[in-house]
C-alpha cells in the first residue's frame, strides 16, 4: 500500500459573495416556511361573524371544516343575554368545543365567540343554529 501525502500551500479564498447568497437564500426558505405554517393554521384563527337579521333572534350558518379542525364564530351582543346554539353534523363528529352539540351562555358586552371542532379524522359539514334574546 502507497500512501501520497500533499501538502497544502494556500487555503481556498473566501467567498463573500456566495455566503451572501447563502444568507439571502436561507431568509428567503425561512420567509417562505412561515408563510406556510401560518397559512395552515389558519383554519385555526380564522373566525366568521355571525350577524342576526332585522327583527331575527336566530341565526343559522353552515360551513365545513377539515378533520381535528376548529372553526371559530363571533357575534355581537348586550351585556347578560341569553345565547344558545345548536351544531349538527352528518356523522355526528362536529360538536362545540367544550364536547356537546348544544351551549348555552351569558354573553358579555361586545364580541362573544363559539367555536366548532371536528372530532373525526375527515373532513366534514356542519350546520350551526344560535339564538340569543334580545
């Protein structure tokens, strides 16, 4: 067995222009990546205003939402009413997110929110009824 050795005269030169464009490429990939988690969580944070009609103390909406997905509705109201709802779902899998698939509350002035998860691993429609009195 030969063993060559070679003995090094000078080191490589320092690129700065490719570490540059390292970094900018690696901000660009890092950009990018955020955008993407932000984006698929925003099922998550989006959230639907549910408005009641003239004269209406009911309201209903449908929606769909993706497997172990959370939807989120907020609504408008007085200090101490009433608010009720009601979400049905063709398998059963949609239920408010404290289990049931009715709620009842007394809302606080301003925005109040309800929020519907799905509990089956696909993705399924939903219809939500809420009453409030007035």
């Amino acid at each position: 067995m030969k063993l060559v050795c070679h003995q090094v005269t000078a080191l490589p030169s320092f690129d700065t222009y490719n570490l540059e464009e390292t970094v900018k490429s690696k901000k660009i990939i890092l950009a990018a990546l955020c955008v993407v988690i932000l984006s698929a969580g925003s099922e998550l944070y989006a959230q639907t205003r549910i408005r009641f009609a003239r004269g209406r103390t009911s309201a209903t909406a449908s929606g769909v939402v993706g497997a172990r997905g959370t939807r989120r509705y907020v609504l408008g109201a007085k200090q101490g009413q009433q608010l009720s709802g009601n979400v049905s779902s063709r398998n059963g899998c949609v239920k408010f997110t404290e289990g049931s698939t009715s709620m009842s509350f007394t809302t606080d002035s301003g925005n109040n929110w309800i929020s519907v998860t799905n509990y089956c691993r696909s993705t399924t429609s939903f219809v939500l009824t809420v009453s409030i009195n007035y």
